[in-house]
C-alpha cells in the first residue's frame, strides 16, 4: 500500500521531499510574505513526494526493502 513500484523511485521520490522539506525550512527563516508562500509551497511538494507524512514514506520504504529481500 505505501510502497512505490520500484526502489529506486521509492529513493527518489524520497531524496526529493527531504530536499524540499528542508529547504522549505531555510526559507521560512526569513521574515516577509514571500518566504512565507515559498515555504508553504515547498511544504506541499515535500507532501506530494512522500504521498504523505515522512513516516509513511519510510513505512513504504520498509515495505519495498522487505518485498525485495522476499523475491530472492
């Protein structure tokens, strides 16, 4: 159900919602609307990349390593 079809898009998809999450950290830092809205919408596409929280992501991700361990 949380896993994504293959690893390595499980892997990417992960590399880029801890890439936004975090950046939409540093950008919230700075005082100002802009940043605020930067942030926000950075926040979102974390979300979409985890298709949820971070914890289902590495629900997913647990799920996937132990599928691929089961084929073998």
């Amino acid at each position: 159900m949380f896993a994504s079809s293959s690893l390595t898009e499980h892997l990417i998809r992960g590399l880029v919602g801890i890439g936004a999450l975090s950046t939409a950290v540093w950008v919230g830092t700075d005082a100002g609307w802009p940043a605020v809205l930067g942030s926000v919408i950075l926040g979102l596409v974390s979300l979409m990349a985890f298709r949820g929280c971070p914890v289902c992501w590495s629900i997913g991700l647990f799920s996937m390593a132990r599928r691929s361990l089961a084929s073998l």
